[in-house]
C-alpha cells in the first residue's frame, strides 16, 4: 500500500511532535500537529481579549478565523489569518488556556470536521488526543505514545531551554503537565483515550530513533509499508 493514516495519539509531552514529524519524512507523508489547531485558536481568543468561559462567542470566531498549516523542513508552520503564529502559540499563555478550550463542543466539532477533510487524501502522519478515536478512527495504523509524567516534564524542560519558549521550572512543568492529562482525560467530550486498536508506546526508556524504528516496523506488518 502506497499512501495509508497514521493516528499518534498521546498525553502531553509524550514526544508525539518529534516522532509523528520524523515518521512522517521517512514514509514521505505530511504531518499534521491538531494541537497547534487547538492553540492557534486559543491564540486568537487572547487576541481578541475574550475569555475561554464565553464559549458562544468563542465558537462563533473559531467559525470566522482561517487556520492554515504549512508543512515544512523545521517542522510545521501555522498561520492564523495570514500571520505567522507558529511561535507564539508555543507560549505558556497559550498553554494555560489551552484545554480550556479544546474542551468546548462547538470547537472540537469544527476542527475535527477539518482534521478529518486533511486526512481524506491519505499519506498523513496527525498527532493529537482522538485521532484514533474520533479524527480517523479507520487510520491503518495507530499508536497510542506515554512516558512517565517525570520524563515528560524533563523532556519539555530540556526543550524549552534549547528554543527560549519558557521560564517555567521543572516542578511547575510536572504539575502543568499533570493538569493537562487530568483535563483532557476527564472533558465529556473525545477525552484523551487510547483506541482499543491502538499499539501502546511506552517511550520512557527510548531514544527517539528507537520509537521511530519501531513505529516503521509497525507500518511494515500492517499496511507493507515503511522501511
Ligand atoms: O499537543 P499539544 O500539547 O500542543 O496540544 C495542546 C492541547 O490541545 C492539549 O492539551 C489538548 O487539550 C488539546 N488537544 C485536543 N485534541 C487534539 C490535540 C490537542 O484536545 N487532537
């Protein structure tokens, strides 16, 4: 098989960006980051000063924003209107309010809606909470990527440091992190879940060429493709 989906779905921090972007490259695939999706969103709400409880209104400028996603050697670039938010959206503005919104019906339905349009095509790598379970629960091959919270939060400590996108300490990256998996496993609707079909990952003790590897194996007995 030619082009087939590949679902990443994951707890923040689980290293799902790294890896989905790399399996991506080799297989020649694009890759599609839903959270950016979610942050870009949120982006625009703190731009237009509104509030993550004021969900109508949230839900109707969602409705009028245009999001693009441009693929590219760096990784992912993401437009919002027309500018370049790729950065910005990495903040931990964006982060605090983030699931907030990501938890709003209205929200979920319309970016679902253009996940699911992206990945008609095929040839797609998509990471994010329900890909394998609500975005393209038919994907041929689906992964479900964990580490252990200690291990997140060091790998995003790390991370931070190296691109200057925070000042948070390790501690408060443990709790953030812990907040958002608790948020996003317990909202009503499409909470964070591995998909029964799913390959369970534990990364904690693995390079990223290892999870990589093992992930192209995958694609090998399942579809015939990869490596
Ligand atoms: O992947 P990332 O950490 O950038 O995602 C930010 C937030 O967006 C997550 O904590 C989650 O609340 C939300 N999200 C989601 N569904 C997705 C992807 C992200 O609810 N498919």
């Amino acid at each position: 098989m030619d082009k087939f989906n590949i679902a990443i779905d994951g707890p923040a921090g689980a290293g799902k960006s790294t890896i989905a972007r790399l399996v991506a490259g080799m297989l020649g695939f694009i890759y599609v980051d839903t959270g950016a999706m979610y942050r870009a969103v949120t982006w625009k709400v703190q731009q237009e000063g509104l509030h993550p409880n004021q969900e109508t209104e949230v839900v109707a400028l969602a409705n009028r924003m245009r999001i693009e996603l441009i693929p590219g050697p760096e990784g992912q670039q993401v437009f919002v209107d027309g500018v370049d938010v790729t950065k910005e959206i990495r903040m931990t503005t964006i982060t605090d309010d983030v699931s907030q919104i990501a938890s709003i019906g209205g929200i979920r339905q319309l970016l679902v809606a253009l996940q699911k349009q992206m990945a008609v095509a095929k040839g797609i790598v998509m990471d994010g909470r329900d890909i394998g379970t609500h975005v393209i629960p038919d994907a041929e091959v689906k992964i479900f990527l964990t580490a252990s919270v200690t291990e997140r939060a060091e790998r995003r400590f790390k991370e931070m440091h190296t691109n200057g996108t925070g000042t948070l300490t390790l501690e408060q990256l443990e709790q953030d992190i812990a907040r958002r998996d608790q948020m996003d496993q317990e909202r009503e609707i499409s909470p964070l879940k591995r998909a029964h079909d799913a390959v369970l990952m534990d990364s904690t003790a693995m390079t990223i060429a290892e999870v990589v590897d093992e992930i192209l194996g995958l694609c090998k007995d399942k579809v015939g493709g990869g490596k």
